[in-house]
C-alpha cells in the first residue's frame, strides 16, 4: 500500500524489512507514518534520517523510524526504546 507524507510531500514506502520490525515491534503502519509527520527529524547526511517520536500510553518508547529521503520516503526499519546519544549521556 502507497502512503504519503504531506510534511514531507511525497510517498512513504516501507521496505519488507521495516514490515517485518513493525509486526515484532507492535507497530502498525498508523503508527509509524504518525512518527513520519509529527515526530522529530534528526538528519544523519545524504538523504538519511532518523525520525523519532514518544507516544502516550506506549511503554516501549520513544519509536524511531531510519529513513532515506529521496523521491520518496523510504522506511528502512523501525525500532523502540530508542535514544539519542544526548538520552543515553
């Protein structure tokens, strides 16, 4: 299924990879495209990103999505319980 990103304004793909992480991780695609639009952007250069966001009522968080900006929004996994160097110093 093709989704889009109106904070972004292009389409969100989702690799298998990320699929298979998602179904582990509890998440559904909601879930994940709601951390695309709202969450916080930490580029990492070249296209790559990580996006990252707390969720109420989750007690795996924060939830990160690595992507790739490109011609579309690539989501290459996702993870939880993420944190920034800053979080873990």
């Amino acid at each position: 299924m093709i989704h889009y990103s109106f904070c972004f304004a292009r389409n969100v793909w989702l690799t298998n990879h990320a699929s298979e992480a998602m179904a582990k991780r509890g998440l559904d695609e909601a879930i994940v495209l709601q951390v695309i639009e709202t969450g916080e952007l930490l580029d990492k250069g070249d296209g790559h990103c990580w996006i990252h966001q707390a969720l109420p009522g989750r007690v795996d968080n924060r939830i990160c999505a690595a992507v790739v900006l490109g011609q579309a929004v690539v989501v290459k996994t996702v993870m939880v319980n993420w944190q920034t160097k800053e979080d873990v110093t």
